[in-house]
C-alpha cells in the first residue's frame, strides 16, 4: 500500500467499522461518549511530546487522527458532515489565516504574524 491510498484504507476501515457487519460498540458511540477517548490521546501525545519519544508521538498521532475520524463518521451518518468537509474547511481556514502566503498581506516579523492571525481570528469568532 502507498502512503497516498493509506487515507482511502483508513476510510474504508472506518465505514466498515460502522457498517452493518461492523463494530457494535463503534457504531453506538456518540459525539459525547468518545469526548473521555480524545481528552486522553491528547493528554498521552502531549506527554510522547515531552519525552521528545517520536515513535510513540506518531503512534498518539494516529491515536488523535482515529478520534477525529470517528467524530467525523458520526456526523456523517447523522447528515451533517464527513472528513472530507473537515479537511476542506481547514484548508480555507489555514488560507484565511495565513493571508502573508496566501493573500497579499506583508509581514516583516513573527510577531506581526501573531498579530494578524489574532485579528483575523476575532473576526471569525465575532461572525459566529
């Protein structure tokens, strides 16, 4: 298997998972009882970060990419969204928000990066 189809596997073996043959205790997760999974893989790649152990940060990484997986396949069979509507709002966020690269802003330092993402993030946050 390439790296490039391995997130096509990783959605089959979600749906499958969900599927009418799947998991049963997949399938009856909700948004709220899988909330206790995803504080904890955070909480354990935090502490692979630490331990600058970088076998085991990949290891919680594919941890933390399951607990978005999941969430996101519960959307899905609920209508209201799939991966593919995560990953494309985040690339419009990472443009929004990057408007130095992909806009025509100009920068001079980090810190006017810094300064820029807080007001276009309050912007955002005032559209809500």
């Amino acid at each position: 298997m390439t790296k490039r189809t391995n997130f096509v596997e990783l959605k089959r073996v979600l749906d499958k998972l969900h599927g009418p043959k799947g998991c049963p205790w997949d399938k009856k997760q909700t948004h709220v009882s899988i909330i206790p999974y995803l504080k904890e893989e955070a909480d354990e790649f935090i502490a692979e970060i630490r331990a600058k152990d970088f076998e085991h940060m990949k290891e919680e990484l594919g941890d933390i990419l399951l607990q978005v997986m999941f969430h996101a396949k519960i959307a899905a069979k609920d209508g209201r969204f799939d991966i593919e509507d995560v990953i494309e709002m985040l690339i419009k966020k990472l443009k929004r928000r990057h408007p130095h690269v992909f806009g025509k802003t100009k920068v001079k330092s980090i810190r006017d990066v810094m300064i820029n993402w807080r007001k276009i993030k309050a912007k955002e946050k005032k559209k809500r």
